[in-house]
C-alpha cells in the first residue's frame, strides 16, 4: 500500500504483485528479475515466462475464481506462478512440499482445487494426493 499526501488528502493505493511486475516491465525490462543458480532472468524474460504460464494454465480452462494449487520448492517456477496464477483471474493455493499425500488431499478437497501443479520432487506425493 502507498500513502500519497496531496494537500491535506491521501489517496490509498494498493499494489499487487502484478502491479510491481507490470511497472518493472515497463520502467526497468533489463533489470535483474531473479537469479537460480547459474541462471538469471530480467524482468523482460521474466514476464514472458510468467505470460506463457498463464496461457498455459487459461487452456487448461481455469476460469476467474476458481482455485489452482501448487506444490514446488523453493525455484523460479514456484516465482512465476505466483504470478501467472492471479493473472489468469485464479486463486493460488501453496500447498507445504513437506506434507503428506493424506493431509495434502484434504487440503485440495477442502480448497475445491480445480487444477494441481507440482515439480518433479513432489509429483509422487501429489499423484498419490488425487
């Protein structure tokens, strides 16, 4: 949130990680975005990635509110889908990669979890989740 003063007025707006993508893009494209061990992305490839993403996870027909679930570590997927998700009108729903099959079933039930995402570390966990 920025508070903005203007002669004894504050306007009130609130930022999403959208936003700050969107500005990074326009404002700063060849800027250091995230860096993975020997990789780096700026926010220019970044975006890109983030915008694959969503279109991918739009043709899987998830519509504006419905749930997308992710399970990953700590990598620059699990980044991307913290934006994809939202700009594909989904809710995002991280699911802990340290639980287990049981616990993670009831958490996609409970949520109503249209689609499941996971990294190869956790795919045995969330087959077994389903």
């Amino acid at each position: 949130m920025i508070l903005v003063g203007q002669q004894n007025q504050r306007i009130l707006n609130h930022l999403t990680p959208l936003d700050f993508l969107d500005s990074a893009l326009r404002n700063q494209p060849d800027s250091l975005a995230a860096i993975w061990r020997e990789h780096s992305w700026n926010y220019s490839q970044f975006a890109s990635i983030v915008g694959r993403l969503r279109n991918y996870i739009t043709e899987l027909n998830v519509e504006t509110e419905d749930v997308v679930s992710v399970m990953a570590g700590n990598r620059p997927e699990m980044l991307a889908v913290h934006y994809a998700i939202p700009a594909a009108g989904a809710v995002l729903n991280s699911i802990n990669t340290r639980l287990n099959s049981e616990t993670v079933g009831w958490i996609l039930q409970h949520s109503e979890s249209k689609l499941l995402l996971c990294d190869e570390h956790s795919a045995e966990t969330a087959k077994k989740s389903c």
